[in-house]
C-alpha cells in the first residue's frame, strides 16, 4: 500500500510552523507497512490542492491531507473538496451536537463560524475528531482513499488513531507487526549502536527489524516482527538481554515516558518525593506533575534560582555558597539533603548548573550541572557535562536526574565516571 | 520570484527526520520577497528526482534540492544531476584541496568516497561549503535556476548564507514582502476572528494577507504585503488597531514568546518575580527559566502542590484550607500574598486548579484553575474554566497566569467576566 500526504498551509512554506505532522504520518504509516512514497507541502488555495490530489491520486493507493479544516476564513480545504467530490454540505447533527458540547463544557461561546464545522460533505465518511471541533474526511477517488484531517498536531493524531488506522485495517491486510520498545535514557544514538553492535548483527540475521529512536536525552530501541505476535516471547527476551547489560540506562521494556516510571516506582515502594531545582527551573517537577494521579507520590518543589533564595529557602551555608560557588559537590549535596527536610519528603533530587548561554568559566564551562539524589539512607551526588545549548541543558538534566533517582531506588550503583 | 523546494531522503519520509530545512528555507526565502509556493520530500532515487524537477521547473523560477550529497552509496542526487543536465563529473583541484585540509584538520582518515565528493559536474557553477565536504551544485534549466545542496542544516545554511543568497541579489531585483505579526493569548482562533470580523474584511480589501496562526494558548496573527516596506506603517497601525482594541489578549506587536515578553517587562520595570505553583507544577518557573538571562528578574518558586506543604511551606492557613478547598480565591490570594514574603519578591503569581483527569466535582469540575498576582499596592484573583486534557490544562494555566502579570504590570483592567 502506498501513501502520499498533502500539508496545507502557508505557515508551513514560509517556515513559521515546521512540519511535525509529516513526520509523525510517516512513522505511524511506515511502520504498520504502508510506504509513503511522496510528501507535498503546498498553500491553501483551491487549485494547488485540487491538482495535489489530482497527480497524486496517480501515484498512490492512500492520499492524506492535514491543515486546512480551522474555522476561519484562510481554511478553504472543506469546500475545496467539496467542491471536487461533487457534492454539497449539509449540517451534521451529531457532529453539531458534540461541537456544542465542547463549548459549553468550556464555557465558551459558541460562534457561527463553528456550527458550519458540523457542516460536512454528504459523500464522506465522516472521521470523528474527540479532542476539538473540526472533523476528519474520507473520500474515495477511484481506487484511491483521499482523507483530509486538521492540521492541529493532537486532534490529526486523535483522528489517525481513533478513526483512520481501525479502518485501514478492517480494509486492508496490512502486515502484522508485532514490536516491543526498550527504554533508555544517559547514552547517544550512536554510543548506544556501538556498545550492542553484535546483539545487533544477531537480530538482524534473524529477520527482525530494529530502530532507534532518539529524542532529547531518551533514545528507544524498537525491535519488530513481520510475523506478529509469534515472535513475541524472542522479541522481549532478546530486549531483555540489552536491559540487563546496561541497567543505568535502560529503564523499561514498553513505551513509557520515565517520569510515568519512576511515579511507579515510588508508589510502589510507599515514597514521596520532591525536587529542589536551580537550573531545572521547575523542569522536573512539572515532568512529574504531567502524569495523573501524581499528587499520590509528588508532594512539591522548591526552585532556588538565586544565591538569596539557597540561603532563604533552603539554608544554604553562605561561607559554602561564596567559596564553592552554587555549581559544586558542596552545595548540591546540601540542596538535596535540607530540601528533603523542609519538604518532608522520603526522597529529594536537587540540581544546580550552568545551562548557558552565559555564565560558563573555564572551570565550570557552560554545561557542568551537578546533580544530587538525597534519601534516609544516603546522598548520592555526580557531576554532568552536557552541551552549549540552554533548552536542551535543562531537559537532559531533569531527565538524567530522574534517571538517577531511579537508580538510587532500584539499588543500581551508579558509580562516578 | 518563485521557489519550489525539494528535500531529499527516506529518513523524512518515514519520519525518522523532522524536516527543518524546509521551514528554514521558506522563512529566508520568503524574508526575501521569494515566494514558496510548494515544497516536496521525496525518496532518494533518480526517477523521483528527475520527474520532481521536470514538474517544479514548470512551476518555480528556483527550485532548490537539499540531501542526497552525502558520501555514501545511498546518496545519488549528483549522479543523478550529471545524467539530467547532460555533462560529466570531473575532480576539481580546489575543491579537493579543501576535503584534504578538513580532514587533515580533524585528523581523521580520508577515504575514497571522500575524494569523490570533489568530483562535480561540468557545467554547473560550484557552491562551496566551507562547513563540510560536499560541494553545492548551481544548474540553469531554461529560466529555472536549479539548486542542490548536502542536507546537513548547518552545511545547507551556511551555502546559502554564503553563496546562494548573494548571487541571486546580484542577479535578481526580488519582489518585497514585508510582514508584521501580533501576537495574542487567551483567545481563540476563532473568537479572534469573529471579534476582528469587519478588520479583517477592510484589510484583505487592501490586498494585504491575514493569516491566524494558532498554538496552545497563543495565536498570532499575521498581517503581510507583497508591496515590502512600503507597506509598513500601515501594517503595523492596522495591528496596533488590534492590539489597542483588545489589550488583554494581544500582548506584543513582533514575534516574542510571552516569556521573554514577560521578562522584558519586569527588567524594564526593575522588579523581581516568583511564583507559587500548585496545578502547574513548576510550569511557570520553567516557561521563566527557558530565556537567557532570567535571572536578572527570576528569583524562585515554590511548588505546593499537597495540602502539607501548602500549610508548611506558605502558611496558608489550615481552616481556610480545609472549608474552602485549595481551589479557591481564599487559598489563591493567601498563596501568592504569603508567596511574596516567603520568596522576597516584588511580584508572586500563583495558580491552585484541577488539572484532570481526576479531580473535578460538579461545583469545581476539571479544568477549574485560580490564578492570582499579588504585588505590593494589590492582590488580583480570577478563575478560569479550561479544558479536559490535563497537560494542555497545565500549559494553558502557565500562559494565563503570565499574561495576567503582564496586565497587572501594565495597569490593564482585567475585571471578572
């Protein structure tokens, strides 16, 4: 089966947006075995995609559209394909019905630009969209499906998963993949590559396909099987075997985020934790706050930004403070330690860094973060040096102190470097 | 003048890449009046790549190729070009002089492949690469200028910044787009546009562009003119139209996150900022942290997010907790008031909401979030009723709560709806 997708949007040809949705169609679609062959970005205008779907649909079994179904007047996609299906508009009311609940569970005022969402072209089937107002369409041209989705990155990817991926497979024998994901967090794409180069030889030889998949500070690891779930059991134990050689970094067999990890773990083992933060800003309480149902094991932060705010909130020695500076074993060790007492809490990550762009000295260049995990039993305190960019600093940082919290709790030695 | 863009490489098609050549290209070009009008990502073979020329060619005045120049066996594009434009390759001394001293440079190994990359065609004009190892290729195609160039971003960049963009301001006189951007929070995209209905219509008359450019929380409006600077007074009043009509939500005329908007306030006003944050978990501190130089104006966080440490932590009192509930406007206006003292600041906002999925009551259901701004002359609070989705509630209430201090700084009324 073959796929093409059709970007609408001037915000994409001129840059303003980049395209994620591309991206995330090309993963979702390739790895259930449908290739996309070709991806067009192209502007909201009627005969730019008129004539997209018209050289495309030569080319491809399945053309997807995203952008283009907002309610505001640049947003022509709806009446475009209206008009190129040959047929006309008519009021949805269960489409309308469900848009009005979604203002009133907002308490918004509903517009008329947004009761002509519930209106639809009566050839389609109509693709329902659970996370906003404008709904998905699918078409048929011929032998080829044209479906056309917003361009809202969570509601395109609500639709494809909810509405569009089911019927794709009710449809079509698309090949059976079975895959599993190891999770690990502290080591490169390409350090990770070298250090299971034979384990990858191994697997390969063996038919099954492996990906990695790197995102700031994370990288998975995706083994997958064309032949379903009758490979599950070789697939998990071979997995197992990396996350048995590496346990610093690899932290989970399964898809799952660390911050959904270590909340497990902590409610497992009956602790609550909290997070004193200078160069993380709050990063990592915000992680941990992201899962539901966190306020069972997260308790709450003190961010520390300032030299005042060391010696006010958390009483800091000030000598300690003024000769070692706010970036050294010194200290860190006592952010994580009093954190853990004026937070009352079973266990304290602490982090202090230099996240750039300024502030680096030879010494202590921009990207040296000390990290310290603090329990009843023992504090635990490393050094890291990480890169030249700010953001990214103080993601890896949140996450690799995540990761050693994890490791503390788990027992693993984490032995400095 | 206008470009057709041509990105090359499976790695994008599956998603395995976000491309962001794309986006940079469409932002320089159209910055320079050269209008994108479509933009392709294709594999890399020679069929795809010729016919993706032969089509753009009939459409575009430039068309540019970026990947495929790499030097391994999957990277075909110059083959491909050589056979297309009819002329051959040939090992050009200079060029192979450069790989030399990169690699000698670097030490490492200089290999065969690497002296073919300073193989190029005859008949194109060389574009050097002074970031890498392969080459740029400049082709004329009738009145198509057909440009290739490596994939790497920062080797693309710095061919173009060095010897695409100069070359075709030598050669070209190029039309003058000049655009202005308003950016707004808290209002939606189509409520904004309802709201600026009969604007809008006066502005599209004028031939001007509108564009709504929507993310969570923010929309930005753009307002552009194909007639370059000298539309710009007029661009710029007609957004300051806007911006003058609803001040609550339109907070800058020029791209800035609120973030730094916020940041350049308080520096500018010379006050410090805190916050305590319940529902948003440290969102707030992190959105501060993330611009360079925040701590001239940042000073620290709380994070209460357990009853406890709200008592322990800000001594919010415990009766006032207990019969109102930490969402309320009585525990909100005791969080950010005690907040000032505790952190020392000029400026505390605080937010105490129901983030979801769990949580919500039918007096106070999900989405239920109090922010408050307490400053030295006053203490403003307000509630708000957002969403179901628990991360986009968090993010939302983060940006709300800025722009409420935003107001507050700026003595803009924000009474109760």
């Amino acid at each position: 089966m073959k796929a093409a997708l059709i970007s609408i949007g001037d915000e994409l040809l001129i840059g303003q947006t980049i395209n994620t949705n591309a991206a995330w169609l090309g993963k979702e679609l390739s790895f259930r075995g449908i290739s996309v062959e070709i991806s067009w970005t192209i502007s909201d205008q009627p005969a730019e995609i008129t004539s997209a779907i018209d050289f495309l649909s030569e080319k491809a079994d399945l053309i997807i559209l995203t952008g283009g179904l907002g309610p505001t007047k640049d947003d022509l996609t709806k009446h475009t394909l209206t008009q190129y299906f040959q047929t006309e508009l008519e009021i949805v009311p269960e489409v309308l019905g469900r848009i009005e609940t979604f203002f009133a569970k907002r308490k918004r005022p509903m517009l008329e630009v947004n009761v002509q969402q519930a209106a639809l072209p009566k050839s389609c089937t109509i693709l329902h969209n659970y996370h906003g107002t404008a709904c998905g369409m699918w078409f048929q041209k011929g032998e080829t499906i044209v479906i056309s989705l917003p361009g809202v990155p969570y509601e395109m990817k609500g639709i494809m998963n909810d509405e569009v991926f089911p019927r794709l497979n009710q449809r079509f024998t698309l090949p059976n993949i079975y895959y599993e994901t190891l999770m690990t967090q502290g080591i490169g794409e390409s350090f990770l590559a070298e250090q299971i180069a034979e384990w990858e030889d191994k697997v390969r030889a063996k038919g099954f396909g492996l990906a990695y998949l790197p995102s700031p500070g994370i990288v998975k690891l995706r083994l997958s099987s064309k032949r379903g779930d009758r490979d599950k059991e070789e697939i998990q134990s071979l997995l197992q075997e990396i996350k048995d050689q590496m346990p610093k970094h690899a932290y989970h067999l399964g898809e799952m985020t660390l911050s959904e990890y270590l909340g497990k773990l902590l409610l497992h083992q009956g602790l609550k934790i909290g997070t004193v933060e200078s160069c993380t800003g709050g990063h990592i309480a915000e992680l941990l706050v992201q899962i539901p149902g966190s306020s069972r094991y997260y308790e709450g932060s003190i961010v520390a930004y300032s030299y005042e705010e060391k010696e006010k909130l958390l009483e800091v020695d000030h000598h300690t403070l003024q000769t070692k500076g706010a970036v050294s074993e010194e200290v860190i060790v006592q952010m994580a330690e009093k954190g853990r007492e004026v937070l009352g809490v079973d266990v304290c990550v602490a982090t202090s860094g230099i996240a750039g762009p300024d502030g680096g000295t030879d010494e202590k260049p921009v990207g040296t973060v000390w990290i310290a995990v603090a329990t009843e039993n023992t504090t635990f305190a490393r050094v890291f040096q990480f890169g030249d960019n700010r953001e990214r600093n103080i993601h890896t940082t949140a996450l690799t102190a995540m990761n050693l919290v994890r490791c503390v709790l788990e027992g693993i030695s984490f032995e400095k470097k």
